[in-house]
C-alpha cells in the first residue's frame, strides 16, 4: 500500500476570490516539480488553494505545504487542521 503524500499551497483569504472569478489562474510549477519528483512508492495528491479548495477529509499520510512569507498564516492553519487529523 502506497504512502498518501498530499502536496498544499495554501493562500490568504483575502486572494480566494480570484478563483471566484471567471480569470486564467497559473498554478505554480513547484507543486508540479515536487509531484513529479516524487519516488513511486507514494500516492501525490496536489492542491494549490488560489485554483482549487484543499480537502481536508482527504486520507493524507503525510502534508506537505509549499508557501512564500505572505501566506505563512494561512500555512499556519492548514498545518493545524492537518495535525488534528493525526496527519504528519
């Protein structure tokens, strides 16, 4: 059975309703780099919250949040709600 790897770029609240808007929003490539460098003998999910909304109730093993300083509150949160799930 695979490691679930649940790869997260969180963003401020503030910058979520531009994925609200009907605009062309560019991921990072760096969630893709790490996906894709990612040995096979884990499951990779990848959520950039500026594109999509993160799923908690998703059975992560382990979380791995990606995130520059003017986020670093938002990564906060998501770290917590991960680790009261017993997430690493």
């Amino acid at each position: 059975m695979k490691t679930k790897l649940y790869i997260i770029s969180p963003c401020r609240a503030e910058d979520i309703w531009r994925k609200r808007r009907a605009t062309f929003v560019l991921p990072q490539m760096s969630l893709a780099i790490l996906a894709a460098l990612t040995p096979d003998r884990f499951e990779v999910k990848v959520t950039d919250e500026l594109v999509d909304d993160i799923d908690f109730a998703f059975p992560a093993d382990l979380v791995a949040i990606s995130t520059n300083s003017s986020n670093a509150g938002r990564a906060y949160e998501v770290s917590a709600r991960s680790e009261t799930k017993g997430q690493r």
